[in-house]
C-alpha cells in the first residue's frame, strides 16, 4: 500500500530563512556547478521553496525559463519577489506535478526528495516532465555526514535526552547513495549518478548557531528545541557550546553535507 502520510508543507517563512534558507543558496551554487548545465535550457524547479535554487539557476546557468513548484502558498509568495520576466511559479505536489509531461530539458528537485512521502512517486513525476534526453536531478542532506552542521545538534540533544533520537532526521529512513540511485533507475532514468558533494557552512559565532533554533519552525531541529522546557533548553544549549569545534575568533567552522543525483531520459 501507498504511503498515504501527507506530504510536509513547510511555512514561516522567517524561521525557515533564519534556520535553514541562508545555506540553501550556497549548496544550489555548488550544485549547479557540479551538473555544469548548458545555457538557453527550460527548467522545472521541484519543491522550489522561498526560490534559492531558482535564484541560482538565473545566476548561473542562463536558462531560456523556469517554473518553480511548491505546495507552500507563503513560500511561492517569497519566491514571487524574483523579478525576472523567465521565472514563473505555481502551487503543487512533487508527486503529482501541474505540468505537461515531455516538456523541461532540466527537472530538478532541491533538499526536497527526503520530506516527500513517496520519494518515487516524485522521480517517476520528475521524469514525466522532463523533454526526451533531459536531465533529471536532485540533491539532499546528508544527516549523518561528519562535521555536518546539523549533527551537534542531535549528539546533544541525545546525551540529554535519548527520547531525542526518534526525531534524529539520521535515525530514520535515509535517501543516501544506494537510495538515490535506486529511485532514478528504479523510475527507468538512463546513466545515473550520485556523488557526495560538500559546502562550508561558517557560522559568525554561537548565537549565530544556536538562536535560529528558538524561532518555532518547521524544521525537525526547531520543532525538537520548541518541545522542551526552560531548563531543558538552557542544558542543551550548555552542552552544545562543550560539543562545538569553535574557532579562536569565535566562529564556527562547520560544512553540508549532500547527497546529489542525476539521470537522463
């Protein structure tokens, strides 16, 4: 049987911009470059968001158009501030996507496969959308990637609190290599390939790190800080300044980890 949990509809968009949004922009830069796509070509940016990777494509790859999809109304209201006569946006479900099939040279789906419950439903969609001999693409966290930025977090949390490791986003079903590659080959995508790719992720100091997870979002991170009380929240807080690889001018050195996959049709 179909998994019939609702997709995550993400909202807020303040606490996810504060939390999450600043590094979505670096990493779509880094995967960009790693798919090295020509210029002049149509694009179907799944799950698009606040419009990160959207903006990137614009700044990087010279497309002929893009169409963002989101099931989020407040964040398709954010990525409607771009203002650029190529871009257009519209409401929808990656698993049921409100376009013609054989029409996008490039689809592809940003830090989006791992919340949609039927990561297949979503590639076999992708693939229907993309022209013959287009590519279809997509990236993910990489929850369990040394020095990943979100990683103190749960360690913390779980010396605290072992409760914490249900909601550990790297306890539960993971979208990793041989993942990946299954739902593109699987969904009957020719000449796949999965690479890890790596971006920094510099913090300025603590509280550039720890405060974005008091705002309430919809993030597992926030929704898991947002649960515990006053002096739950101060312990936490306490121990991840011990865990923290803080540099001597304060900063925090950290990096993203990814999952990135390709395939044509």
């Amino acid at each position: 049987m179909a998994d019939q949990t609702p997709a995550r509809v993400w909202d807020n968009t303040a606490t996810y911009e504060a939390y999450m949004g600043r590094w979505s922009r670096p990493v779509a830069e880094a995967i960009l470059a790693w798919l090295g796509p020509a210029p002049g070509l149509r694009w179907l940016d799944v799950g698009c968001g606040t419009g990160a990777l959207t903006q990137a494509i614009l700044g990087a790859a010279e497309p002929r158009a893009i169409l963002g999809v989101d099931p989020s109304a407040e964040f398709l209201a954010t990525a409607g501030q771009i203002a650029d006569p190529r871009v257009r946006f519209a409401i929808g479900d990656a698993r049921d996507l409100p376009v013609p099939s054989d029409t996008y040279d490039m689809v592809i789906a940003g830090l989006v496969l791992h919340f949609v419950p039927e990561p297949q439903a979503a590639v076999v969609e992708m693939m229907r959308a993309a022209a013959t001999d287009g590519t279809v693409a997509a990236y993910v966290w990489d929850p369990a990637g040394e020095r990943q930025f979100t990683r103190y977090l749960w360690r913390a949390a779980m010396a605290l609190d072992p409760a914490a490791a249900a909601q550990d986003p790297a306890r539960q079903a993971p979208l990793g290599h041989p993942e990946l590659a299954s739902l593109f080959m699987e969904a009957g995508l020719q000449t796949v390939t999965v690479e890890a790719i790596v971006a920094p992720i510099v913090f300025r100091d603590f509280d550039d790190y720890w405060q974005p997870h008091l705002l309430g979002g919809s993030s597992p991170a926030q929704r898991y800080v947002a649960s515990l009380g006053a002096e739950e929240r101060a312990a936490l807080r306490e121990r991840l300044q011990t865990m923290l690889p803080i540099a001597g001018d304060g900063s925090i050195p950290l990096q993203g980890h990814l999952w990135a996959v390709r395939g044509t049709k």
